[in-house]
C-alpha cells in the first residue's frame, strides 16, 4: 500500500512540475522603421528576417513632412500594439535628405 501511495505521490509531483516547464519563446528579434525624405517620402521597414517593405507616402493638402511623420507614428504605434517597443530613435540629415530612424525590440 506504501508503495502505491508512493507511486502515485510522485506522479502526481511530476504532472504538477510539468505544468511550470518553461515554454518556448516567442520570435524575437529587432526591427527598423526608417521615415525617409529623398526625392520623395516613403516609410521603409526591415524586418528581424532582413525583408524589406517600402510604402511611399503620399502628399495630401498637409505639409508633406508632416503627413511622412504621421505616417511614421502610425507604424510605430502599430508595431507597439503587437509587441515591439522603441529602444533608440535616431536622424540624419544633410540638405536634400533627412532620414528618422526608430529601433525596435521584441
């Protein structure tokens, strides 16, 4: 009889500790969203796996710079809701170009 309650004691102990085994991680990585202006505006971004999407903005009655920094928070904020979060934001800018860089984790 002890040796069926002994028996049962640690399955149940092993069951228990299975339950707290940790899980595999979420895909991770780094992100880059780059809002560039040169001869046009587009908002560029680069994936943890390297693929690289471009998505021209397009002028409306706004200034032209504001409509790209909009376009900019919008991703950003996008990206933020499935998990990323801004590490480092950085700009460039020389006459003719100006580039804003946002670094993302998750």
């Amino acid at each position: 009889m002890k040796k069926l309650f002994l028996s049962a004691t640690l399955l149940l102990v092993a069951a228990g500790t299975w339950a707290f085994y940790p899980k595999a991680a979420e895909p991770g990585g780094y992100m880059m969203v780059i809002g560039r202006e040169s001869h046009g505006y587009s908002i560029i971004t680069i994936s943890p796996s390297g693929e690289t999407s471009i998505q021209p903005v397009t002028k409306t009655k706004q200034d032209a710079e504001f409509a790209l920094r909009k376009a900019e928070i919008l991703k950003v904020n996008d990206l933020k809701q499935n998990g990323w979060k801004v590490i480092n934001t950085t700009t460039h800018s020389v006459p003719g170009y100006f580039e804003e860089v946002y670094l993302l984790e998750k």
